[in-house]
C-alpha cells in the first residue's frame, strides 16, 4: 500500500458537500452503533443550508472539518452557528472506533477553535451524549464546565390529551384541545411530545464572553 493511502489528511470547507455528507452519515452510523449513542450531527440542516449557497464563491467561514486515512473516512467535527455570532457556536463531532486515542479529534478540535476564535461568537458549546463515556471524558480532558441538557422529542401519535398524560415531568392543570392535523406539526407536538435522553452541552473554557 502507497504511503499516500495510509497517511492521515485533513479536509476543511463552509460547507458540507453531498459526496461527504454521504462519509458523515456512514461514520455516524458506524459510531452510533458501536458506542449505542446519540450524535447530534444536523446533516440534514448542513445539507440543506449547502444548497441554498450552492452558488456562493467566496469562503467566509469553515463549519466542516474531515479526516481521512485515504479515501476513508476517520474523523469529523462541525461547527452549527445557528443564531450567528451574537449566540454560542455548537461543536460536535467523531472519531471511528478504530482510530480513537491517536489524538486526531483534539486536533480537529483545536482547529474548531480557532476558527470560532476568529469569528467571536458568544460562547462555544460542545454536545455530548450523556451516555458516552469517551465524550464525557473528552470534556474532562479540555476542562469544559456542563451547562445544560436539552432532549431530543419525537410526536407519540394520537391525540394531544393522551400526549400530555404521557409526559415526563410536565404536569397541566387541563388537557388542551384537541389540535387540527393542518396546524405544523411543531404546534401539534407541544403536549404530545415524550423525552427521550438528553443531549449535554457543555462550555469550552474562555469562551463563554464574546471577546473584544
């Protein structure tokens, strides 16, 4: 095998391209499954934010960072600026299990960061499952604070008041009415939605403040 097949690669962009996005997508499954996680990735978001720049020359930002051994496909961290610079840039990423302790996700994710330096949001946020371990540890490692969980929800069918009888840890004095099938189905979801496990955010240190 030629050294140039076996020799790790980096690959950073705005945008997430469909040939890529397609690696992602099958990296993601490949650790989902082998670490029984969640990885809150937004390719769907990335892909779709990416065609409607289809035609966008210059380069303003990098989002995306890859790592290939090859054409493989080995590690991947995104950046999701979802509300601009005035709000918490959201990190997250992975590393296929195979490759994992060679220090690969620290550098991407020190990449991550200078480029979040360089554009000055209002934070950075690094998302974990809670149930991972290597993530946890990773957070520990970087001296990021925990800040918060948020859920990932999904509509149980049926009516809204069986929803809101099914909820967690949400307690409502009177059902609500019955929501019409036109209304979006966000609208729809508010008392029919369950929780599921949460997704953790956690701050990178020195970088909760926007800098000067």
């Amino acid at each position: 095998m030629s050294t140039a097949a076996t020799e790790l690669w980096i690959k950073m962009s705005e945008f997430l391209q469909q040939g890529d996005c397609e690696l992602v997508r099958d990296l993601q499954e490949r650790c989902s499954g082998e670490d029984h996680v969640t990885l809150k990735l937004e390719l769907d978001y990335r892909r779709s934010d990416a065609e409607q720049r289809a035609n966008t020359i210059d380069i303003h930002a990098i989002n995306e960072f890859l790592c290939f051994r090859g054409a493989q496909l080995v590690a991947y961290v995104g950046i999701s600026a979802f509300g601009g610079e005035s709000e918490p840039f959201e990190v997250t990423g992975m590393v296929h299990p195979d490759y994992r302790r060679h220090g690969i996700f620290t550098r991407l994710l020190g990449l991550a960061r200078e480029e979040c330096r360089r554009r000055k949001p209002n934070g950075i946020l690094l998302l974990c499952d809670r149930e991972s371990a290597a993530g946890h540890a990773l957070m520990e490692r970087v001296g990021a604070a925990y800040g918060f969980s948020e859920y990932e929800m999904y509509l149980n069918g049926g009516s809204a008041e069986g929803g809101a009888r099914r909820l967690c840890d949400v307690g409502l004095e009177r059902p609500p009415m019955r929501m019409p099938a036109r209304w979006p189905v966000r609208m729809r979801c508010i008392a029919a939605m369950i929780r599921r496990r949460p997704m953790r955010g956690f701050h990178f240190p020195k970088m909760r403040k926007k800098e000067a």
